[in-house]
C-alpha cells in the first residue's frame, strides 16, 4: 500500500488532483477518527478531519518523499486539533452537549457484534466511558495515548509524528497511562 | 525514589518493552512480595486492554466527497496534458 500511496503523491504534486481522492479515501477513516478521539466529538472533528486533508493539498509540494506520508500527514491533523482545542471558547461544551445527539448517532452506527442486546448497551456505555475519560486528558497526553493504543503506532512513529525526541514521548505515555489508570480503574 | 515508585517506573518501562535482564529480575522480585504493586500493575493492563477495546470510528458518509470539493482548483497545466 505504502507503494500505491507513494505514486499517487507523486501523481498530485504533478497537479493530478483527481489522484488525491485516492489518497483520501485511504486515509479517511483513520484520519476522522484521530481527530473524534482528540477533540471528543464528532462535528468538530469532521471540521478539523476535512481540513486536515486540505492542508495536505495545499502543502504537499513540502511533503519530502523520503518520508512516510501517513506519519505528515498525522502531524498536521494532530497539530490542527491542538490548536482547535487550544482556541475553543469556554462555554464550548455547553453547546457540544445540545448537539450531543450526533455522538449517540456514531455509536449506535457501530458494527454490531454477536453479543446480547442487554450486554450491548453496556458496551456503548463503557465505550462512551472511555472516550470520554480520554478526553479529558490533557492533550499532549491525550495525543500519544491515541496514537499508540488506538492507532497502534510505535514509539519512535509516534516521536516522528509528533516532532518530539523519543525520551519526551515515553515521559508522556508514562503520566498519560497513569492518569488514565486512575480514572479507568474502577471501570 | 521509594521501592515502589521505582517499581512503577520499571513497570512502565516494561510496558514499552525497555526493560533489561537486571531490570526486570529486581521488578519480579519486587512484586512478589508487593500487593499493591501487583494490583498497579494489573491496572495498568487493564487500561490498556480497555483503550484497545475501543470501537473504530468511521468518517461519515461523503466525507471524501466532500473534500475532493473543498480544494483549491486544479493547476490549469494538468488540464491540457489530459
């Protein structure tokens, strides 16, 4: 795939657009789901999702193909979300929570698994828990604990992604697992 | 550093998967006969397991779409050379 990818960026910084959609029907779902895990809901996060594929755009003639493009392209979702978070006013959440119904609309989109209907309901509360309890990590914790547990990246990817040396990134997911450990701990 | 947040500090690193020969003997031999570092560390795991856990989200429907129609328009060379 890496391949594939590589000869659609090459074919866009030539000024083919149409391989971009390409590329962002790869990436889509894992991008949207960065950003949702970051910023905790979904209407923002199809914002900063959207965005972050048109920076890519406008930028790429920047991306350097000696690198891996998803790990650019990570960075500047992870970097838009951070200063969406860094920008949002304080009465933010209040509004969040009247439009709250589209959180419940994602999970209820989930693929269901063979579980009982009783059990199920349980699960979407758990996940919603979780998500939730993510959230609130402060976010340059919040950051690495999604990448690493969620989008599974190793550390160093993380570090590359991240722009952070590789001891930095291990301080980090050591205080975001513990911060986590106690809020997750009686789950 | 106390015995135990050393210990935390090793279980961390065995986490990342840091941990040498010596390392992981002295945090073996700390949990043995440590309770609350065996029930830290088995917190730890769980929140691990439970962040695995998480449903994978997917970007709504057209969002691609959507996208493709939120670029700037395309350099005109490319539009000949087709």
């Amino acid at each position: 795939m890496d391949q594939i990818i590589r000869e659609k960026i090459r074919e866009v910084k030539k000024g083919d657009q149409a391989a971009f959609s390409d590329v962002v029907e790869f990436y889509q779902h894992k991008i949207y789901q960065h950003c949702y895990r970051m910023l905790g809901n979904a209407h923002e996060a199809e914002d900063m999702a959207q965005e972050a594929f048109i920076r890519a755009y406008i930028n790429i003639d920047s991306f350097d193909d000696g690198r891996k493009f998803s790990t650019w392209l990570y960075r500047i979702a992870t970097n838009l979300t951070i200063d969406r978070i860094r920008k949002r006013k304080p009465d933010y959440f209040l509004d969040a929570e009247i439009k709250g119904t589209e959180g419940l609309d994602m999970y209820s989109q989930l693929a269901s698994t063979d579980i009982s209907p009783s059990d199920k309901v349980e699960g979407i509360e758990l996940q919603r828990y979780i998500h939730q309890e993510i959230s609130e990590l402060p976010p340059k914790y919040r950051s690495i604990i999604i990448l690493r547990y969620i989008e599974e990246f190793s550390l160093q990817e993380i570090s590359e992604i991240l722009d952070i040396p590789l001891g930095t990134v291990k301080t980090r997911i050591h205080r975001g697992r513990e911060a986590l450990r106690k809020r997750l701990r009686h789950v | 550093m106390n015995a135990h947040s050393e210990s935390i500090a090793l279980m961390h690193k065995y986490l990342d998967g840091d941990l040498n020969k010596t390392e992981e003997q002295q945090l073996q031999g700390h949990l043995e006969g440590c309770e609350d570092c065996q029930a830290h560390l088995r917190e730890l795991r769980r929140t691990i397991a439970l962040l695995q856990s998480t449903e994978h989200i997917e970007a709504p429907v057209n969002f691609a779409d959507k996208v493709m129609n939120h670029l700037p328009k395309e350099k005109k060379r490319m539009k000949y050379k087709r």
